[in-house]
C-alpha cells in the first residue's frame, strides 16, 4: 500500500478498494518502523492523523467526492498547525504550539487530507541539508550516510522511503527542488503569491514560497491543487485564477522550446549531472521538443545578492523571537538585555545565528546601500535576465544541483561551500518564478534532478513537461533499497 | 546675549479607524489588557500583515487639507529595535516614501498675525503596544490593545521661534484633524502625542545650534512648559561654558523638568528596509480626486466664510471656527435665533464661561443649540431682556425646560406694556424726589451719571422684568419733559 502514488490512493478510495483508516494505520505502523532510522518526523501525529481519517471516510460515505479526500500528507514544521506544535526545528519553538491554521493546512485540511506528522528540517528553513535542526540530521534514504538536501529534507526524505505519498515544503532558494533532487523526487515550488505564506513561519518574506513535493508530477499537480489560490490575508498573495493542474499533464510537446543557458555548465558541475541534462534534452527532444542555447548573463552575481538578501529578511523575521511573548526563554534573567541575548543565543543554532548576524550587517548604517540595494539590483538584473529568455523559450531547463547529496557533515564546518550548492535553484526565487526538479539519474547510486524553469503562473506547464518525462523514463519510479 | 529659539515638531496622531493599520482588531480606547490584540498584533510566528485602506483615506485627507503632494507610491518599511511592547521588534512604518509630501499650514499667533509653518512630510505606522510598570510586583506588564492603531506622524519644518508659536501649531494640527475627523484628539488618551526639537542660537546667526528631542508631550500646557524649560536649560548650559549634546530627553510634568534619556550614540541604528510581506501601493489619480472632492470645509475657508456671511469679525470668526463643533453649534443658534451676531455673542460669551466653568467640551454642553437658538427668539422678540436671558439661560442649563417653558414657569416675561411702565416709574419718582430734584438742578455731565440710578430703581421695582429700552426712554421724558 506504501507503494501508492496520490493519484493511484485517490482512485482506491473512491473505488473504495480501501479506506482512508486503512492506508492511515498502514503508513503510520510503516513511519512507526522505518522512520527511526531516517528522522523525518518532527511529531506524528498518529491519533489525530486516525480521527481524521475516519472523518473523511464518513464525509466519503455521505456522497463526498474529491481527489484529496482521505489522502495521507505531512507538513513541514514550520507550518502551523492548531493543536499540534509547530517547531521550525529550533530549540527556540521546542514546545511552540500555534493557536491557528497556516491557510495551506487549513486548506488541505478541508479537502479531507489526513496530516500524519510534521517533517523535520533544517532549523528556520536555513539550509540545504537538513543538518541544522534541534532534533537532529535527517537521513537520505538512498545512503544513510549522506544528506536529503534541505531545508525540507524532511519532507523529502519520508516520500522518498515510502512512508507517505506526498508532503508539503517551502522553498527560498530551492529547499524543495535541491531535496526533491536528492532523493529521487518531483518537486515543485510555485510562482511567488501562488501559494499563501499565511501561518508559514517565514525565513525570506520575499523569496518564501510553499509547493508540494511527491514522487511524480501527477502527485504534485493534485496537491498543488489543493495548496494554490489567492488568499487575502497574505498582501503578496496573487489573485489570479488556478487552473486545473492535472487537466494539462499530457498535453503535447511538439513545438515546446527548451532553452538551456550556457551559464549553467560551469567548472563546479559534476559532468556526470551534465550528462544526466543533456540525456534529458534527447527525452525530450524524442517527445517534441526543440531546444535552444539561451544565456542568462547574471546568474553568478546570484549567489552573493541571495545571501545579503535572505539574511537581511530573516534578521528582521526572527526578531519576533526574543523570549517574550512564546517560545523559548532562559533561566533567570538578570535584565531586559540579559533576557534578549539569552534566549536568543541559547534558542537559536548556529546558522540561524550566522545568518541574522549578517543581515544585521547588511542592514546596518552605512552598508545598506552597498549591500542590500545593491543586491536587489543585482535581483532586478536577474529577473530581466529571465524576462528575455522567456520571450525566446517556454521553459530553461538545467541541473537543479551541481553535484549529487553529500556526505552528512562534509560541508559543515564551511557553510560558504553549502550555499555555492544552491546555484541553480535560488534564481527561481529571486526572480518569484515557478520551478520544478524531477529525477533524472544516478550518480553514484544517489538520485540526481533536472531542474525546469518557466515564466509566471506557468506551473501547468512545469507539471506537462515532466508529466509527459515520467511517461517514457522510469528513474522516478525506483525506490531506495532497505524501504 | 540675544537668543533664538528654533522649534519643530513631530506630531503622532492616531487616526480614527475602526479597526488597526494591519488586523481587523478593533482600535477601541481602554479595553480590558490584550482582549484587542489579534495574532497579527501579537507578533505571532507566520502571520501577515494587511494594509487597512481607510488609514491611507484618512493620511490623504490631511495631505490635502495641508497643500501637500501626496506620495503616488508608498512604501511600507520596517524600523528594527527590541521592546517588549513592540511584538514583531519591528514596526511598520514609512520611510523613504512618506504618503505625505511637503505642505504647510497657516498658524494665527496671539497678536492676530498669520505665520506659515512648513510641513516636512506625513507618514503611516503602527503604534506600539504599552508597558505597565504598576500592580505587577516588579515585573513589567505588556498590554498590547494599542499595537498597530494606525498614527499619522506629521513632521513639521523647524519653523517655530517660542513656546507660544509650537502650541499654536498644535492646536491647529489639533483643529484640523478634528475638522477632517480622522483622530479624535484626545490628548488625555494619547490620541495626539508630541516630539518637540527644540535648539537655540544666537539672535542673527544662520546656521542651527545642537538640538534635543524631548518625547511624547501630551497637552499644550506640557508642550509650552517643556519648551520653556528646555530653552532654558540649554541657555544656561550654553552660557556656563558647556555645550549642548544632541540627545532624546523626556519632560517630567511633576518635577516640571527635563531629563536625558539616551544620547546620540546610544541612539538605536534602526536597520529601515522596505517590508517584504505589503507590496508597494499606489495612490492613483482618481483616488485622490475623490477624497478631495468630500474634503469638508477647513478652518481658513470656515473663518472666512463665517466673516462674509454673518459680518462676524475676523476675531469672533476665528474663535467660533476654532473646532469644528463649536462651529457647527454657533451656525445652528444662528439658524434657529436669526441673529449671527447675537448667536455669536452668547455661543462664545454666556456658553464660554459656562462651559469653562463646567469644565467640558461643546459637544457635551448642557444647552442644546436648538434651545439657545429658541431663547435668542424671545430676546428678539423683546420677550425676553438681557438680564432675565441670563435667567433663563441657566435655568435651560439646570434642565428646567426650554426658554418659553422657563419663562411661563418663572414669570419672567419682559414687561412692555407701556402704561404698566408709566406707572411703575411715577412711582419709582415718587419716592425719590429729593433725586428728582437734584437731577433737575445738575448740568449735563452729572445727569448723566445720575441717570443710572432711577434705571436701576425702576428696574429692581419691576423685578427686573421692565424692558430697559422703554425704561430708559420714557424716564428721559418724566425728567426732563
């Protein structure tokens, strides 16, 4: 049953072939056994995942239909989620329980989804291996000795081993796409203002934005489903029609454009993952698809406006941490400032303290036009790099990352070495533009992706291409050994 | 040495909105602690803030009513520092696009000249939440019903050169937002707080001396007082040798002083950068076209008006203009009485007093504008004189019905017959004829000083009912004829 695809789970329930309790108590005994080994859960949920599954198999009974009703799904922790603790893996919000619904949770929650956990990651969404969580490293599946990506490594990890179909990620600068890569994942982050950052604890306001995460683009298209649409109580939400996601997966790609930037096959690829792209360009050119060299001149200015701009955001997001009103407070402050630097410096890890100590910087007197204004120029650049690509191509396609997982603790002790990882994906959230990763080999015996790229509000589009992939490929279909 | 004094403000005005800048909670004064303070409010971690498109109405409207451009694209931005009473150590506020822009307002000083005062900018934020240091053993309590009430920060241009002048300013930012409705001006609540900046030099000298801050003054007396006592002090400091500090000050009103609170350099760096979760917004043309166009009338056009129209003058004008409910109770006595210039007289003389008496604002007076307007009839239909007006003017104000009502109850119709007069001032000679007599041997000049007493005899005989007029008139005939 662990084996079960969203869309094949959604065509079970309705064929009544079993019930939501079933499947629930099948991958909660399965996350009870195998999950202790990977550290993909935060909290399981298992009581409440079981009254809503009977929830939705009596709302099925009466006549309810809906592709989501009774389909099992985690959320990244740092969704809120009343009545169960929302921790962001910080020690800071340990023992943090929101008194509201994130609007993505509330959302799935009404179309009958059965939430059985929350996911492990890395803490406050900094980081691109899960690593730097309170609760401890996630594990890749695929080689227990090497990182899921992050930070919705979590998420990641516990679709890759089966413990559950589909699971909710955010991604900043590629937190979905990097951990769908590593793990042999369809994931997909949506265009900035699809998806409501409503009771998502942000990291980067601006660059912030949910998407599912699956093993195939069927599955991210109807989770998608239930994730976008405009939602007034988030100002940067867009209120533009949702398609029907899934209606659009098999449309042709005769005649689709692909560009591929010359930029992107620089010294730091691993050359097995450029033979990986350029095999997928063949798959698709077999499918239709014409491809052009495009260039997108200011992608290596991205990585240093990336890291001015998520720092200085986040320094200002995590001020609200500060040992007063919830979370985590120290023993026995002597004063208002002992109070602060305490329970900030003992809450926070060491990233999330790196990272609000640079944007502190970069905000500061005197350096703010060098840096911050200066990086979102830089962000302005990239963006019409985008824009002139788009009038040339339908979709850019790409490595998401330029080397497979690494091993746990390789980059640890130079943080400069993991944020050189996010290359390929952080421009998609500079630019707010829709991106998928979807399994395109091995390396190594660890999963590599391609990266797909397209203009604003074109997630159908992602979803077709890698649709019609996963029809005549199979590498999304392999499972990681010992799950 | 001759000094000057140079003075600007920085005016907070919370605007009059139902609900907050950014939440839906309501912005009511005096609620139980934190039962206004949504999860917006609170800071809590994921939640988001919305922009409350009246607060921008409301900032366009002063923008106007001060001849200001009005900021086309406005952007929100957040000012970085940690307190207890700021739940998000952030607050919403505006920086480099203020939705105000360069305006003025035109201030009447003591001596009736008019001086303009430039207004540097107006910008939206949120207010901060309060800090209650009572009733909590030591430990600080934090009410946050008050975070993110939508302020109005009005930024004057350092135009002003004594106490005097900052207060008059005050009082006009006071009467126009009042006018525009969009704060409701009690000070006493916080409603309108004020920064003064306040440096001196010497007389004829260009350049500005070192200036200090001194935080949220709340009433006009506190305003002059904390200016004067600043000016002062940085007079004596500077003639002693020393130098002044640029620094934020705090005016105590029970020790009557000013004392430091932070220097310059203990000054927060404030980290602005422009909010990542509120998009810019973008006033457009016809937005503003159409706050315009329901602008109410304004102060000036008021005073001016009032003199065109009732032949006040430009004094009783300003006077009666100076808040929008004054006005509005004097042009409804005047509807009703038929007299502008009777109505101004008693709006602004018998009402003053007994509103200064009473110690209460207009909109609370005890006299309604339709009973004032109703007795100003009787006074002009010779019912009622002067002195038995002022009778009947307190008994409206005790409650005891309206003027006719207190006139049948009391007795106190004006007494106008003629013959009735006659009569009562045959008598009123008649027992005073030595006066009678000695009135008729005086020249002019003494006559006319003693004229006054048989009025006042005659008067007091008829219980003060004689309608003075007649009294006078027919007297002059007896003595004389």
């Amino acid at each position: 049953m662990h084996e079960l695809t969203l869309a094949q789970i959604a065509r079970g329930l309705a064929d009544k072939t079993f019930s939501s309790e079933e499947l629930t108590g099948a991958l909660l005994a399965r996350i009870a056994e195998h999950d202790g080994r990977l550290n993909s859960f935060i909290s399981v949920t298992a009581e409440r995942a079981l009254a809503q599954a009977r929830a939705a198999d009596a709302r099925r009974a009466s006549g309810e239909t809906g592709a989501l009703l009774g389909a099992p799904v985690a959320h990244k922790d740092l969704f809120c989620t009343h009545g169960v603790r929302t921790t962001c893996a910080s020690r800071m919000l340990e023992n943090f329980e929101a008194p509201y619904n994130a609007t993505v949770v509330e959302k799935l929650d009404a179309a009958g989804m059965v939430t059985l956990g929350k996911t492990n990651m890395d803490e406050f969404a900094m980081g691109s291996a899960s690593e730097n969580s309170h609760f401890g490293p996630v594990k890749n599946p695929w080689n227990l000795e090497h990182v899921p990506g992050g930070s919705s490594g979590g998420s990641a990890a516990a679709v890759a081993a089966r413990l559950l179909p589909a699971s909710t990620g955010t991604d900043t600068g590629g937190s979905i796409r990097q951990p769908a890569a590593f793990t042999n994942l369809t994931g997909l982050k949506p265009t900035y203002g699809r998806v409501s950052r409503w009771g998502m604890i942000a990291y980067a306001s601006s660059l912030d934005q949910g998407g599912p995460l699956a093993r195939t683009a069927e599955d991210c298209a109807l989770l998608l489903q239930g994730m976008a649409g405009f939602d007034p109580k988030d100002s940067t939400s867009i209120d533009e029609p949702v398609p029907d996601f899934s209606a659009g997966l098999n449309t042709s790609l005769e005649g689709l454009s692909i560009g591929v930037p010359k930029e992107y096959f620089s010294p730091g690829l691993d050359p097995r993952i450029g033979d990986a792209v350029q095999a997928t360009v063949a798959e698709l050119q077999k499918l239709g698809a014409r491809v052009v060299d495009i260039s997108l001149p200011n992608l290596g200015h991205a990585i240093p406006a990336y890291y001015v701009i998520a720092p200085a955001e986040a320094s200002s997001n995590l001020s609200r941490f500060d040992g007063v009103r919830f979370g985590y407070r120290c023993e026995h402050p002597a004063d208002l400032t002992d109070l602060y630097k305490r329970s900030r410096g003992e809450g926070f890890g060491a990233e999330v303290q790196r990272r609000i100590m640079v944007g502190t910087y970069a905000l500061s007197a005197g350096y703010y036009d060098a840096y911050y204004v200066k990086a979102q120029q830089v962000r302005r650049l990239i963006k019409n790099d985008f824009m002139a690509a788009f009038e040339q191509v339908d979709v850019i396609l790409g490595p998401t990352t330029p080397n497979p997982a690494w091993k746990i603790g390789a980059k640890s002790a130079d943080p400069v070495a993991a944020y050189l990882e996010d290359f390929y994906t952080i421009t998609a959230n500079m630019a707010g533009l829709p991106g998928l990763s979807m399994p395109a080999g091995f390396v190594d015996g660890l999963p590599v992706g391609v990266q797909l790229l397209a203009p604003y509000f074109q997630e159908g589009r992602l979803l077709n291409v890698a649709h019609r992939y996963q029809q005549v490929t199979d590498w999304h279909r392999r499972s990681p050994e010992g799950f | 040495m001759q000094w000057e004094v140079v003075i600007g403000l920085e005016i907070h005005t919370q605007l009059a909105t139902q609900s907050k800048i950014f939440s839906g909670s309501a912005t009511t004064f005096g609620s139980e602690p934190n039962t206004q303070a949504s999860l917006v409010d609170l800071g809590m971690p994921g939640v988001l803030p919305v922009l409350n498109a009246e607060a921008v109405r409301m900032a366009v409207m002063f923008g106007l009513a001060v001849g200001a451009h009005i900021g086309q694209r406005n952007v929100f931005a957040r000012k970085n520092y940690f307190y207890p009473d700021l739940p998000k150590g952030y607050q919403i506020s505006q920086m480099d696009h203020p939705v105000v822009g360069k305006g003025y307002l035109d201030i009447t000083l003591e001596d009736g000249t008019i001086k303009r005062v430039g207004i540097t900018r107006a910008h939206l934020e949120e207010d901060a939440g309060k800090s209650l240091h009572e009733d909590f053993n030591g430990a600080t309590g934090i009410d946050l019903n008050r975070a993110g009430t939508p302020l109005l920060e009005i930024v004057s241009e350092p135009d002003m050169r004594s106490a005097k002048e900052a207060v008059a300013y005050v009082k006009a930012i006071h009467a126009l937002v009042r006018y525009l409705g969009i704060c409701d001006g009690n000070m006493a609540e916080g409603s309108l707080r004020c920064d003064c900046n306040v440096s001196v030099r010497p007389k004829g000298q260009a350049e500005f001396g070192t200036r200090c801050e001194i935080k949220n003054v709340n009433s006009f007396r506190f305003i002059e007082r904390a200016i004067n006592h600043e000016v002062q002090r940085q007079i004596e400091l500077i003639e002693d040798g020393g130098r002044v500090v640029q620094e934020t000050r705090l005016y105590d009103p029970n020790k009557d002083v000013t004392r430091s609170m932070r220097s310059k350099e203990e000054a927060n760096d404030y980290r602005y950068f422009p909010d990542p979760d509120l998009l810019p917004v973008v006033i457009e043309d016809a937005f503003i076209e159409q706050v315009r166009s329901a602008l109410p009338e304004l102060p000036p056009q008021k005073v001016e008006r009032f003199q065109r129209q009732y032949g006040l003058s430009p004094y009783d004008a300003a006077v009666l203009a100076a808040s929008r409910e004054q006005a509005d109770y004097f042009e409804a006595v005047a509807a009703i009485g038929g007299d502008a210039k009777l109505a101004a007289n008693w709006v602004m003389v018998e009402l003053g007093s007994l509103l200064n008496k009473l110690g209460i604002d207009i909109d609370q007076a005890p006299v309604s504008a339709e009973l004032l307007g109703g007795m100003l009839l009787r006074i002009r239909d010779n019912t009622l004189s002067g002195k038995l007006a002022k009778m009947v003017f307190e008994a409206m104000a005790a409650g005891e019905g309206n003027a006719d009502q207190v006139i049948e109850a009391k007795g106190l119709k004006q007494v106008t017959d003629s013959g009735a007069i006659e009569t009562l001032l045959d008598e009123v000679l008649a027992a005073n004829t030595q006066q009678v007599e000695q009135y008729r041997a005086a020249d002019e000049a003494k006559r006319a000083k003693m004229f006054g007493f048989f009025v006042g005899q005659a008067m007091k005989a008829s219980k003060g009912k004689a309608n003075p007029g007649q009294v006078n008139e027919w007297l002059k005939r007896k003595l004389e004829g």
